[in-house]
C-alpha cells in the first residue's frame, strides 16, 4: 500500500515566513533583536521548543511555556488569524489527486493539534487525510523519525511504502530516519537547505512529477 506522508507549514501552508516575524516581534518586546538566519533554526521544531532554546539563550525570567503563551496573547493565534497565511500554489490539486489515486496520506506536523485543525478547517483540508499526527502525539520530536514511523503504523505501511514531503533539514532527517524516501520541496521562500532529500523540487506540481517518476501516481 502507498503512501504520501506530508509535513505542514512550509510544505502545505505558507505559514514560515510569518511565523518566524512573530518570533523576532516578540523578542523585540524584551528589547531583544534577533536577525532572521538565527531564528531559521527553528523551522521544523515545535514553538515550545523554539521557546525553551530562546528563553535559555537570552536568560528570560519567564519559563518557555509563559514565553510562548504570552507570544499568543499577544500576536494572535497564527493558523487562525495571520493574514499573511496562505495555501500554497497546487497543494488541493495534489491531495485530490492522491486521493483519486487510493494513495493513502498523512499529515506528521511538529505543531499542535489545535495549529493543524486550525489550517485544515480554514483551508478546507481535513477530507483528504487519512492520518495526521501532531506534537501532542509523539514523545519524540523530528528530526527523531518517530511521528513518520507512528504515521506508518497507523496505516499499516511499511517505511519502502511511504514517500514523504518536507521542506527543512529537520524533517528531511525524520524521513530518512525512519527509512522512507523523501521529496524535499522549496515551496517556501525561506531558502531552507533539501539537499538531504533524495529528490529537491521547487513546487506542487514537481512534487506530482516526482511521485509519478518513484511509481507513486
């Protein structure tokens, strides 16, 4: 059985870009200005701990959780109300795809249950799922490969079943540590390095040719 194992912001939704202003806002409002390519390193990991790396580095006295509860009071909820959020170019016409197919498809995403019901219910995503796994699920975050090896066992797939897409070193790594092959997409302009992908590609519609070239379409 095949299937298609996709990551969230960056891949589907354009989410990165303003994810990461959030992030440098909220450190200028403890008088703390943080260039872009520092704040990169956190694309891919979950905000808790993009908050617990930022409170330690700068000696915030507030606790990770204060740091990112407060960024939420503050700015919004980013899935729910960021205007800048946006679907990326060919992602509905690749789900339907897939799903006309009989492909199988997961969503395995480092954001929270609540982020990710968030994106399918604005965008109108949830049908074409037949798995989505959040942080909330795993015990281990990418770049361990456990939220793919859960996905797969949720669906009954073996790793060589599974294709997955992703668009940071981080969940490139997941992927090819839990065995499957990966398609390493550049949807975003946040320039993320993919060269430890088997396949690069720079939109939906080379993602659909390269699943068509690895036999999956």
């Amino acid at each position: 059985m095949k299937c298609v194992l996709f990551d969230m912001d960056g891949v589907l939704v354009d989410s990165e870009p303003a994810y990461l202003l959030r992030l440098q806002r909220h450190m200028c409002h403890y008088g703390i200005k943080c260039a872009e390519e520092e704040l990169q390193a956190f694309v891919g990991v979950t905000s808790l701990s993009a908050a617990r790396t930022l409170v330690e580095t700068y000696h915030l006295s507030l606790t990770a959780e204060e740091f990112w509860e407060e960024e939420n009071r503050l700015y919004g909820n980013l899935y729910l109300d960021s205007p800048e959020l946006s679907l990326f170019d060919g992602v509905k016409e690749l789900l339907t795809l897939l799903a006309e197919r009989k492909i199988k498809v997961g969503l395995v995403s480092s954001t929270s249950a609540k982020g990710i019901l968030s994106v399918l219910d604005r965008f109108g995503l949830a049908r074409y799922f037949d798995v989505i796994i959040s942080r909330e699920m795993v015990e281990h975050h990418k770049p361990s490969p456990e939220p793919y090896e859960k996905a797969a066992r949720f669906l009954a797939a073996e790793a060589e079943d599974c294709v997955v897409v992703e668009d940071s070193p981080i969940g490139i790594a997941a992927g090819k540590a839990a065995g499957m092959t990966v398609v390493g997409v550049k949807a975003s302009n946040m320039g993320q390095d993919t060269s430890g992908a088997d396949v690069e590609v720079q939109n939906h519609e080379q993602v659909r040719e390269a699943l068509e070239s690895l036999g999956w379409l």
